[in-house]
C-alpha cells in the first residue's frame, strides 16, 4: 500500500482491496475516480451514501469503496435500491451499473425507475460490451463492431441510453467519458445534487476485451478516440451539422426538478394517516 | 548558526535559504499497472514509462498541478499535492 492515498484513507478500503481487480487501463476506476471527488465536493457522510451494484466488472466498484455497499444480483441494483431508498428514505442511494447490467438483463428495472422518477442516481458505466464474461455483445454494442459473439459485426442497432432514459421519465440525464474526466467529474456532482431519478451514462475503454476485438489498440488509443469522436452538447450546437456528424454528443441533455417518489410517497402516507382521500 | 529564528518567522526568513520545492507529483508503484495513460496526457511530459513498465516522475519541474494524471489514472496510483480533494486526517482502523 502506498505510504501516501491519493484520495486518503477517507473514500477507499485501501488496505485490503488493493490494488483492484480491473485490467490496466480499464476505465471503470476512473469512473470510479469522478465518483468520489463528486462526493468529497459535496461534502456528504459516508455512512449516509448507499453505493448498489448488480454483477459485472463494473459492478465490483462497490467493493472498492468505504460507503454503505451492496453488491446484488445481475440487472438488480435499481430493484435493490428501490427497496433501500424506500426503507431509508434518507439514504443517497448511487447504482453503479455495466450497460448490460442495466440496459440487457436489467433494462425493465430501468425504464420503470425513470418513469416512477425513483430518487437514485444511476451511474452506467458503458463499455460496449459484457466486459467480465469474455467481451460478449450488449445491447449498446454499435452495429457493425466486433465481439466474441458477434465476430462478422453487430447486425442490431444499438440503445441510445441518454435517450431512453430520457424517454421514460428520468430527472436528470447527461453523457460523459473517462477521457473528459473533469466534464464528467461535474456531471455525476450534478447527478447527485438533485430529486427523481438520475442518470449519468460514462463511456468507458474495456480494452481487454472490446478494444481487442475491435483493433482499437490500447487503453491510450482507445482514450483518444473519445477525444477525437465525442463533442460537447454546447459546442455541437454552435458547429455546422457536417462538423459534428458521426461524433458522439457529450454533456447535459435533461435536467429537470420533477417530484420524486420518495416525496409522492410520503404524501400518499400522510393522506392516508390524516384521513384524506384526495 | 546559533542564532534562533524570532517568533513568528519562517527558517527563510530567517536564514534566507529558499524552501526546496518537493515534487509536486508521486506515483506509488505498488499500484501502477502501466496503462500509460497518465504518461501520454500530461500537458507538460512530466511522465515517462520506465523499463519496469511502471510510471516515473522524470521532469517534476515542469509539473504545473493540473491533476489531470491523478483523475485519470484507474488505479488511484497517482497523487498530486495540489489536487483539490481533501485529505483525510482519518488514520487506519476499520475495514480499509
Ligand atoms: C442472471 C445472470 N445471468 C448472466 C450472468 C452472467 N454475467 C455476468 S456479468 C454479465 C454481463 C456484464 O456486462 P456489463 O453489465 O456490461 O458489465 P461490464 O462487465 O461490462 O462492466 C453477465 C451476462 C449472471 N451473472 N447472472
Ligand atoms: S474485462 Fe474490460 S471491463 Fe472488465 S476489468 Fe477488464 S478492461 Fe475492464
Ligand atoms: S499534475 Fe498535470 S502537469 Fe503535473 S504530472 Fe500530472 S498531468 Fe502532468
Ligand atoms: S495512469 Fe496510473 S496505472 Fe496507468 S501508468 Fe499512470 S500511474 Fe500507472
Ligand atoms: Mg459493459
């Protein structure tokens, strides 16, 4: 263990998770990273945090880090939360959630968190694949990649998460990368900082497996391409459609102040306990 | 130098020797897996791979605290003293 913590003994359980298991330059613990220093600047208590995952490599961060942690079952952590948040409406509940974890096995859990606009925030980390099980297609493959099940090309289109999300009711949805960590550093503080249900989709290398498959090279080359491939929300609207077409759009796409259901919910109780019926 | 610096001034002031500036970056090998990412983004190259395919501080220097090589590196293995993360006082105990 290093004499000095970069983020200190206070966020990790550094003695005895460390180092990680994730790949070198695997993109989930920079993800992990933005986390962390979007708490550290809001100031909050650990022990008020809950930190859900369901199963995959990037469902293992709630290992890694000093929260209250619950790693669940795959496509679960927003079924998990849902209980917790509603057992403990206190609690800050964070799903941490691979793009198969929440769009493949899990993707009914999400679209109903969103449309009941459940007060979790849901950091997805998108990787393009199943990272832990071998590299296998998820549902946010882009038509045309190479997995190890699709190895002539992905034949379906792929989900939009920003768009789904948005679709079915979230709060708050934004889209950043590893790349741009300081960008999405502000996106997931802003994530947290708010009612309903809230989204932050991060792109991330996975070069172990889809960047392999792909030829993208390695954690570097595959940095880059979020720089040179993505462009801001803000930007994009201000560049002639040729300049942006083909990149992926990066920043805040919702942002809304929409009752959760945590507050609905305490409202039906009070009706109820009061003898109201409207 | 028998003379004790008076209250309240520095040993510079004192004795006017400028306080030497440590680097400003640290890497912990023993978390390092050589991704290389820190490596290639540092705005000033203040990194450089070594031979035991770990990252080194070669030109700290130059280093102008950015913290970008901290916020990207995957493995916690980068510390920058003037990232804007508090540090924790908290010493070891509990499940770390
Ligand atoms: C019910 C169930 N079905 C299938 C699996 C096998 N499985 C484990 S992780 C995973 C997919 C992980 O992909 P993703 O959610 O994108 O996470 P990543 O590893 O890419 O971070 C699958 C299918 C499982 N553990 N449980
Ligand atoms: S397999 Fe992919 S997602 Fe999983 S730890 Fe390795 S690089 Fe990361
Ligand atoms: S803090 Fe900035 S300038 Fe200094 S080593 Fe890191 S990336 Fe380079
Ligand atoms: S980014 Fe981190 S793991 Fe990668 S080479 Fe630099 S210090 Fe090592
Ligand atoms: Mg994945």
């Amino acid at each position: 263990m290093p004499a000095r913590l970069p983020y200190a003994y206070k966020y990790l359980r550094a003695k005895k998770k460390f180092p990680h298991v994730w790949c070198p330059g695997c993109g989930i613990g920079i993800v992990m990273g933005s986390i962390i220093r979007a708490i550290d600047s809001l100031g909050w208590e650990l022990d008020d945090i809950l930190m859900v995952s369901g199963i995959g490599c990037t469902s293992r961060m709630p290992v890694y880090v000093d929260f209250n942690t619950l790693h669940t079952t795959h496509g679960r952590a927003l079924a998990f939360g849902t209980g917790a948040k509603m057992a403990n409406p206190n609690l800050k509940v964070l799903a941490v959630m691979g793009d198969g974890d929440s769009m493949a096995i899990g993707g009914n859990h999400i679209i109903h968190a969103a449309r009941r606009n459940m007060d979790i925030t849901a950091i997805i980390v998108n990787n393009n694949n199943y990272g832990m099980t071998g590299g296998q297609f998820s549902p946010t493959t882009p038509q045309g990649a190479k997995t190890a099940t699709t190895p002539y090309g992905m034949i379906e289109p792929d989900f939009d998460i920003c768009k789904l999300t948005e679709a079915a009711g979230a709060n708050y949805v934004a889209r950043g990368d590893v790349y741009h960590v300081m960008e999405l550093d502000g996106l997931i503080k802003n994530a947290l900082s708010g009612p309903g249900f809230r989204v932050v989709e991060a792109m991330a290398p996975c070069p172990t497996n889809f960047g392999r498959a792909n030829r993208q090279g390695d954690a570097v080359k595959m940095m880059e391409l979020f720089k040179d491939n993505t462009i801001n929300v803000a930007q994009a609207s201000k560049l002639p459609k040729e300049k942006t077409e083909g990149k992926i759009v990066r920043g805040i796409f919702v942002d809304k102040d929409g009752i959760g259901y945590t507050e609905r919910y305490q409202d039906l109780c009070d009706r109820v306990s009061s003898g109201v019926k409207k | 130098m028998s003379e004790k610096p008076i209250k309240g001034q520095t040993k510079e002031e004192h004795c006017g020797a400028k306080k030497k500036k440590t680097p400003a970056v640290h890497i912990f090998p023993e978390w390092c897996k050589g991704c290389g990412i820190c490596v290639a983004f540092c705005p000033k190259q203040v990194l450089e791979m070594g031979d035991d395919q770990k990252a080194h501080v070669i030109y700290p220097e130059k280093c102008i605290e950015c913290a970008l090589c901290a916020r990207r590196c995957p493995e916690f293995a980068v510390y920058v003293s003037g990232d804007t993360i508090k540090e924790s006082k908290k010493k070891s105990g509990g499940e770390k």
